[in-house]
C-alpha cells in the first residue's frame, strides 16, 4: 500500500517526517529507508510499516542500542528527526 488508506502515509510523508532517512521503495514491493549518518537500514511492507521501522531504528539510535540485523551505532549517533 502507498497511502491509499485513510490515515495511511505515503511515501513521500514519511520522507518528510525522517529528513535524516532516505526512503525509497523497492521493486519487490517493500519499502526502505537508510539513516544518513550511520547507514543503519530497516525495511516495511508499506509506508506506514516502514515509519514504524525508522521509529524503532532511531529510538535504538537514539539510546545507543544496536538495531537488529545491524552493528551497533557509535556513541551519539542519534537517530531522531521524526516527529
């Protein structure tokens, strides 16, 4: 899904909301983002599924926590911007 549900975010939206992520879809349908600064990457089934994701991801950055399937962040790498 790309934000045809009410209340779903497209794409472009949770761009918006993670400056510091680049978000692109994929061609198997899933959609991806990567954080700039540390090049932790995480996946979703849709947009929406995937700013759940880069909440998680910069939650654990922001903590100094490793994101699973990752290495763990250097010290203050920070992974917010999302609001």
């Amino acid at each position: 899904m790309t934000g045809d549900q009410a209340g779903e975010p497209t794409l472009a939206e949770v761009q918006e909301q993670f400056p510091g992520w680049r978000c692109t879809e994929g061609p198997n349908r899933l959609f991806y983002a990567r954080h700039e600064a540390t090049g932790t990457r995480v996946a979703g089934e849709d947009p929406l599924d995937l700013r759940d994701q880069i909440r998680g991801a910069a939650a654990r950055l922001d903590w100094g926590m490793p994101v699973p399937g990752q290495a763990a962040p250097p010290p203050g790498a920070g992974g917010g911007g999302g609001r």
